[in-house]
C-alpha cells in the first residue's frame, strides 16, 4: 500500500498479487460502494487487474471539501 498527498489531494493504492479465476466470499459490493463514496466526497476509485498479475485499487480523495453551489 502507498499513500501520497498533496495540498489538494490524498492519495492511496492498493496492489496485491492476482490469482485467475478467484472470487472472494463478499456480496461483489465492496468495490462499488468505494467507487460511489470516493465520487461523493469528489474522488475517484479505480480498481483492476495489471498486466503483471496483480489487482489493484487506487483512490483520490480531495483534501478539502467540494464547494456547494446554491
């Protein structure tokens, strides 16, 4: 795991060695529910495997709140 910030932005990724064809015991939720609270807080979460065998999961995350707009 790496972690990186900046004034404006946190940053983490995730990688870990990727076995074919293997599911974990969870619903199949875990990754969109990141994804959809990195997007609420005005991030982003992307996941996948790499070319090299492994998985991965990096997010950005804004260091201060959006601004609301009325």
């Amino acid at each position: 795991m790496t972690l990186d910030h900046t004034t404006t932005a946190l940053r983490i990724s995730v990688v870990s060695p990727a076995r074919p064809g293997h599911h974990g015991a969870g619903t199949g939720h875990g990754l969109i529910g990141m994804r959809e609270r990195a997007e609420t807080a005005g991030g982003t979460l992307t996941y996948g495997p790499g070319p090299d065998g492994t998985y991965a999961v990096h997010a950005s995350l804004p260091t201060r709140a959006p601004a609301e707009h009325s």
